[in-house]
C-alpha cells in the first residue's frame, strides 16, 4: 500500500451566504443547546464544591477576602489556589445575591465560551464542520459536562488554555508580536487560576510558535521571551503583592507550611504533584498511599499511592475512563493522519501548526496526568478535553475531504473501530447502566468501518448515513454519560461525571465517597459511620473522614441543622468569627449557613499550622471567636506538627461540650 502525501490541502474558502447562514444557524444550536443542558438541573448540586463556595461567600462581602481569595471574610486563611476563578463567581454574588445559580451559572457561562471560542479556532482553518464538530466534542465530554457545572477552578483554566491557542494560531498566521503577548497574558491568567497546571500547554504552544511562527529565527525566538514577559506580568503582579504584603495583616496562604505564596506554588500545587513529595498533603507519593506524617494508607497502589496506579494505561482505568477516554484513541490515530496529510506544506502553514499545538497539548498533558506521583483526581482529566476536541475536529475533516486515497479510508475505518472497542470496554464497566449501548455502539461502528473501506459509499447519498453512523458511535457513549451527569447532582471535592465505574471514586455520597468499605481510586477505603464518608482515625489521634455526618469532613462540607445554625448567628455581630472548625470543609457549610465568618483551622487538609495554639488561645481570651464545631478533618502530622490536634485537646480540656443537631459544639466565651 503507498501512501500519497496531500500537497493541496488548502484553508477552506469563504462559504456562500447561505451555506454561511446554514453554519451559523448550526452555531447558535450548538451553544444554546449547550447554555439549556448545562443550566438544566443546575441547582442539584446545591453548593457543589462548599470549600470554594465558602470562599466566594467571603469575597463577595470583603474585598481583601476578595483579593486574597479567602476561606472567610475575615481573613484568616486563603483557600489553596489563586483567587482568579473565585473573582468571576465573587463579582456575581455581590450582583444576585448567594445563593447556588449565582455561584453556578457564571461557570456555564465559561462552559460555553469555550466551546465557541473552540469553534473559532478550528474553523478557521479546518472549515464549518470541523468546527461544529471540535465544539460538539467539547460540549458533551463528560468531565467537560461535569466541570462546567461546577465550581472548581478548572472550567476557567480550561478557556484560558484555549485562549492561548488561538492567541498562538493567530501570531503564527501573520507574525504579529501582539499575538504573543496575549498568549502569555492568557497563560499568566491560566497560573493565577491554578498555578503550574497551565504550564502544561506552554512547552505546545513555543513548539508550535517556533517551528511555524512566520519571522526569522532570532526573531522568533524574542518573540517568545515577550511572551514570556506577558506571562510574568500578568501572573506577577498578584504574586508579588502577596509574597511583600505584611503577613501579619493579610491572611495565611492555604496549603503552605511557611506561609508563601511561592512555597505553595512550587510546592503542595506544583512539582510536588509530581514527585508526591507534598507536605501538608493528605497523600500521594511514592509506591504507597499515606496520610499526614507518612501513615500507610491499607491497600495503597503501587506508582501512584492513595490517587491510584501511574503508568500510561491510567487514563483508561475505571476512575478515568469514563471521564475522558472516549475519544482519546481517535484524536491520537488523527493526529497522526492529519499530519501526514498536511504533507508538504510551508513551514507556516497554520493548519499543520494546528495539529502540532493540540497534538502536543494532548501528548505532553496526558503523560503527565499518567505518571504524576501526587494528588491526582479524575477531574483534572477535562484539561484534555480542549486537545480532543480539537484533533477530532479538525482530523476528522481532514480525511474526509481526503476520502479517495486507500490508506485514508484504512485510518478511518480503524478509528471507528477502536472507538466502538473503546466505548464497548467504558460502557461495560456500568453494566446496569442503558446495558443495550454497548451493543448498539459496537454493530454501529463495525458496520461504520467496514463501510468507510468502499469508495462508493462515501460519493453517494449514503455517505450521510455514515457519517451519522460514525458520530453515533463515537458520541453515544459520550451523551449517554452526559445526560446522567446533568441528572445527577454532585457536591464535595472529588465529583465524578457519569455512571457508577468500578473502582472509581466520584460521584455518590458527599465528598465523591459511595459508601463505607468502597472504593477511592480502585484502593479500599476503610468502613466507617456517615453518609457514605468512611470515617476513621487520623494521625495524631483526631477523628477524621472524607465525607459525611453532621460535622463534614475532608472532602464534603458540614451539614448544619436550623438550631445549630440559630446557636451561632446569635449575637454574631460581637464576634470575628462565630466559629471555628477543624478544616475547610467542615468550617464551609457552616459559613454558608449563617453567611459569618468560620474560622478554618488548618486549612483544606487541617494540616496547615495556621492558627497556632498560642493564636488560637489569644483569640479566645480576646473574645474573637464564639463557639468551636467538633468533628470534621482531624489535621494530624502531615507538616502542621499537630496545630489542629492541640487545639482540639485543649479546647475538650478547658471548656465544657453540649450537643446541638447530633454535633458536639464548645462556647469558648464560658
């Protein structure tokens, strides 16, 4: 079999107008049905993600709270990232009001700006329907369904990562140094959003620029370093104002054991999540799972710890597969296709660049995803989604238009037939879940491939058979887990799109957890009391839990009864906070409740030293804070040297315990 390189594949030319109507009537379906599916059932998920919801509540009443990105609005600990994608939220509630759809709906709305500014990117030089359906992919993966509808930072990174693609596409066509900037303006947004995660897509984006950007070398290459220089700007300024701003008049930066903005950065949020090397952290690292002070979590995967196995099979696995795996198979074998056929085209052309950045974005992404040592949630994986979308898109339109050579048709019917393998082996894995999809998707896309090898079914009528075929089996799978994710509310800080997979941990009870003795990440999780949490003994000797009961716990926020919430609004206005809770989680709902400050101790994990004892009992003794809430994270070893312990011992041994809603509450003014 020869292969013939495409010499003539050009950028699609202007439609007609009413083939343009046509497309823009199809745009205005594709967002407005994406605006109506992710709306629909919005307000099920209630707060979602308390930790982040707690944060907004106290920005949208401080404006330091607002800048720092504070837990509480008086300011005593940050949550554990940058403030940016609490700001967009922040500013809605201070406009409508708190409530869930204020929290909700301005991530929609990111939700379907992606997928037009995907649209854009691919369209303009792959053609209408490469667009439409790079957009369409986008729209119904179900991590991208699930983060969309949700208040993790994620939704924001993934547009500004888009945003910088399209910057670079843009500077590659005309050479423009104004395109970089924004691309490094976009990436620093992307760090102040979620810090090195976004870096990811910078190696994508200066290969890219480097290999097809239109100037000379040298120029190039100074080029890039302007970028570079918008980048630091752009994600400097807050970072700066941070690290010099007085410690002792701004908050403690959640997630640090040093109180550092740049510790946090290099640390707990960046090569920590490598290596596994994450003080403060709740796990990860190395060949077993741990908690705080280096417990041994029972049944710990090999490679990845408590966050499941590594290796490059991880993005296949039942905690991931159904997230994002869908497709994955496709965008690698038309990534391949698309360069091949991009032949020998200048070394600018921007549709060649195209499959280098995404292909690149999708490569250098996924391996790390598969091989990072530390805290690792299924989630993370809709940073891919853009890449996929993307590749299936533009490489789906590529060998369409090239449908008469032999080896084209070969790579397209593979590619339907292992997608249909893919989604066969994903759906299996839920198999009370629509049990007759599975069959319907493999007979589709065997038929589909088979029909893809004879030329004259793809010159008739009937080639739109096939392609409706071929978008079935590729997107049944998809749809199926996308409609159950919007049906479905998810709350806590591990959420899961879809169905119930083996061995995945997600969506269920509160914080992701299904019930006692189940499953996180494909390793047992000791049994417990609660709502699904698991509750157990932590380092240090302080009960802990990822989820449930009355009290919250690491992963799922309080649940506050009315008359435990009347016992802390009263006299509210004579304290700083009304409580205090071990960990962020469980200090959130009551937040929420009550809409005053609740002092976090320790942090998201209760392991940051903020406040210490001696702060703790100076606070008390100045009458600062009314009650402390038992129960919730026990903040052990793990680099806070036991501050949330301490506190706890000394608050049972000093002051007297009454129990309000089933929680056990201490008034520290007695």
């Amino acid at each position: 079999m020869s292969v013939t390189i495409d010499r003539s594949v050009a950028t699609p030319q202007p439609a007609a107008a009413p083939k343009r109507t046509r497309e823009y009537w199809a745009l205005a379906a594709l967002l407005v049905g994406t605006a109506v599916a992710y709306l629909w059932n919005l307000s099920a998920s209630g707060w979602a993600n308390a930790f982040y919801s707690a944060a907004v509540q106290a920005g949208s009443v401080s404006w330091k709270a607002f800048f720092f990105g504070s837990s509480d609005a008086a300011n005593s600990i940050t949550v554990d990232k940058p403030p940016a994608s609490l700001w967009v939220m922040e500013l809605s509630v201070r406009v409508f009001g708190l409530n869930s759809w204020s929290i909700l709906v301005p991530q929609v709305l990111i939700g379907v700006a992606s997928v037009a500014l995907l649209w854009v990117t691919v369209r303009r030089y792959f053609g209408a329907a490469a667009g439409l359906l790079a957009g369409l992919v986008l729209a119904l993966t179900p991590v991208a369904v699930l983060m969309f509808r949700f208040d993790n930072p994620d939704a924001l990174l993934v547009l500004l990562m888009i945003a910088a693609v399209w910057a670079t596409l843009r500077g590659v066509e005309d050479g423009r140094i104004r395109w970089m900037v924004l691309t490094g303006v976009f990436v620093g947004f992307g760090f102040l959003t979620k810090q090195l995660q976004v870096m990811l897509v910078v190696p994508p984006l200066a290969l890219t620029y480097l290999i097809a950007g239109p100037p000379r070398l040298g120029k190039r290459i100074l080029q890039l370093f302007v970028a570079l220089g918008g980048l630091i700007v752009s994600a400097g300024w807050w970072l700066l104002t941070v690290e010099l701003w007085p410690a002792d008049s701004r908050p403690w930066i959640g997630g640090s054991q040093n109180n550092s903005i740049l510790e946090l950065t290099l640390g707990y949020n960046g090569f920590g999540r490598l290596s596994g090397n994450e003080r403060g952290s709740v796990g990860g690292g190395g060949a077993r799972g741990g908690f705080p002070g280096g417990d041994v979590v029972p049944g710990g995967a090999a490679g990845g710890g408590m966050w499941g196995s590594t290796g490059i099979t991880r993005l296949f696995e039942p905690a991931q597969g159904g997230q994002i795996a869908w497709l994955l198979p496709a965008a690698l074998f038309l990534l391949g296709a698309g360069i091949v056929l991009c032949g020998r085209a200048p070394r600018t052309d921007p549709r060649r660049a195209s499959f280098v950045v995404w292909g690149s974005w999708l490569v250098v992404t996924g391996l790390v995803f598969s091989f990072m040592a530390g805290i690792f949630h299924a989630y993370y994986t809709v940073a891919l989604a853009p890449a996929i979308a993307a590749l299936v898109g533009a490489g789906a339109a590529v060998l369409w238009r090239r449908r008469d050579l032999l080896w084209v048709r070969i790579i397209a019917a593979v590619t339907i037939a292992v997608t249909a393998a893919t989604a066969w082996i994903l759906l299996g894995r839920s198999p009370d879940f629509v049990p007759w999809l599975r069959w319907a998707v493999v007979v589709v896309g065997a038929l589909t491939a088979v029909a893809m090898l004879v030329p004259a079914l793809l010159r008739t009528r009937a080639a739109v058979v096939v392609i409706v075929a071929a978008l079935f089996t590729g997107l049944a799978g998809p749809v199926a887990y996308a409609a159950d994710t919007i049906g479905t509310g998810h709350s806590g800080s591990i959420p899961s799109a879809g169905p119930r997979d083996e061995g995945e941990m997600g969506r269920g009870g509160p914080g992701g957890m299904r019930g006692p003795g189940e499953r996180l990440n494909g390793m047992p999780m000791p049994g417990g009391r609660g709502n699904g949490g698991g509750e157990f003994e932590m380092p240090g000797g302080m009960p802990g839990g990822f989820g449930g009961g009355g009290g919250g716990g690491l992963l799922d926020a309080s649940k506050p009864g009315d008359e435990l919430t009347a016992l802390l609004r009263e006299r509210a206005d004579d304290f700083t906070w009304v409580a205090a809770a071990i960990g962020s989680n469980s200090a959130s709902g009551y937040q929420l409740a009550t809409e005053r400050p609740v002092m976090p101790i320790g942090g998201f994990n209760g392991s940051d030293p903020s406040p210490t004892l001696e702060q703790f009992r100076q606070y008390v003794a100045d009458g600062r804070i009314h009650y402390f809430v038992a129960g919730g994270m026990g903040g052990g070893r793990g680099g806070g040297e036991g501050t949330a312990s301490e506190i706890s011992e000394w608050v049972q041994a000093t002051f007297t315990s009454t129990t309000v809603d089933g929680v056990t509450v201490y008034d520290l003014t007695q």
